[in-house]
C-alpha cells in the first residue's frame, strides 16, 4: 500500500463555492463517434433505452439497424425496474435518479475505475476486471444527489459483470472496438448497483501514456467522500514533468 501525503483530488478539502458547471466534451455519439463539445450542439439521448447518445437526429436513425436490440432489451429491463423495491421501498423514479447519479459523478465515476483497475500500471486488466459500486438508497432525501451514498466498491472479474447478459456484453465489445481503433485500450465496465437494480457504465480509455492522473491506491475513499457528500465537484490531481496540476 502506498503512502499519500496529499488527497487525490485538488479541492478534496474544500468546496467550491461557485456551482459546478456542467461539464461537455466526454460524451460520444454511437454513430459517428463524434465528441459533445461546449460550443456545439448537445448530445440526445435515445428515448428508449436512456443511455445511448447521439450527436443528431439523422445518425440516430442510421445507429437504430445495429441499436435496436440491446435498446429494446435495455428500456424492458427499465420497465421491470421501476416495480422492484430498493431497499425495501417502492419508488417508479429510482431508475431516473439512478441515471442523474451517474451522468452527475461521471468524472469521478471515470477516474475510480481507472484507479480500482490500476490502468496507468496494468493496462491489461481492463479486459479482465470490471469495478462494481454499490449504493444506499435514501428515497427522502432532498434531491437526487443525497439520495444514493456509496455502501461499498469491488473489483471483480469482467465476467462476473458482463456474462449474465449476452446484449449488454455486445455492446460493451462494440465499444471496446470503437475505442481501440481511435487509439484507445478499450472500454473499462463499472457496473452501478442498487438493491436489485443496476446500470452498467463503459468507460472508452485513452492510452495511459496520455493521461496524467497519478496512480491512487485512495480511490475508493476518495470516491465514497465526494459521492456521501452529494459533491459533484470532482477534480483529480495531475502530475507532468513540470511538477503537480490541482484541478
């Protein structure tokens, strides 16, 4: 295990005061491929299944042939959800709270999994393990931030992830194939998970060797700090040749 003197985030101490801005750029069309920038026109996301995104309406139309399977698969299993209980509780919106959580802690959701699976030293892993979170429900909670806390994280084998569902596994390889062609070392599966519910997250890497978040062997306390305190703040700690980056 290795000694930190300092967190693995630059404003782990303390909170911005200003709101978060939201961030762009991180997300890909599914057809094209194309990224989501500020200056341009924002992302739509597939009506069905909520979780595919799409730069315009016409390559959305030309995705549906190869889409429509894991789409119709994906939004039944969104439809089953909606009357499971979570922690013991009934609630028809856990699904929508469940995705704002995500897509609101996806840069920090992005950095865990690359630190749970020690990319920056072990590139390969992200073909054999996957990172699981599992959530606490709190279905009284102001808002949806402070509705889910993280219980606990695990590393476990890709498998274990992808191997109950064959539509979910295509769909994670179609990713990992996209990424490896743009120049990538595939697609990392976090797997979001609440009571009976879950959503699985690719994460498309770039080759180690462009990223220049430190290596934390804190991940997970970090990621439990910033999710149990409903902050969507998240900045990682940089190192160059230069010296430290904070933020």
């Amino acid at each position: 295990m290795v000694s930190y003197a300092q967190p693995a985030a630059a404003n782990y101490y303390i909170q911005s005061s200003h709101p978060t801005p939201k961030s762009r750029g991180h997300r890909l069309c599914d057809n094209c491929g194309a990224a989501e920038t500020s200056s341009g026109p924002r992302f739509r996301l597939c009506g069905g299944c909520m979780t595919t995104q799409y730069c315009s309406p016409d390559c959305q139309k030309r995705h549906w042939a190869s889409h429509k399977m894991i789409c119709q698969h994906t939004a039944s299993q969104i439809s089953a959800a909606k009357q499971q209980p979570v922690d013991g509780h009934y609630d028809e919106n856990v699904v929508k709270h469940l995705r704002k959580f995500t897509s609101a802690h996806q840069e920090l959701l992005n950095w865990a999994v690359f630190q749970a699976l020690q990319l920056k030293r072990v590139p390969a892993n992200i073909r054999q393990q996957a990172l699981i979170v599992e959530l606490d429900y709190h279905p009284n909670a102001p808002d949806s931030l402070h509705r889910f806390t993280i219980k606990g994280t695990h590393v476990v084998p890709r498998t274990y992830v992808t191997g109950a569902d064959a539509n979910v596994a295509a769909d994670i390889q179609r990713r990992d194939d996209r990424c490896r062609r743009d120049g990538g070392i595939g697609a990392a599966v976090v797997s979001i998970q609440c009571g009976g519910l879950s959503q699985v997250m690719p994460v498309e890497v770039d080759p180690p060797s462009q990223i220049t978040w430190d290596s934390r062997d804190d991940w997970s306390e970090v990621a439990r700090h910033f999710v149990n305190s409903a902050r969507t703040d998240f900045k990682p700690i940089s190192s160059t040749p230069r010296g430290i980056i904070y933020g």
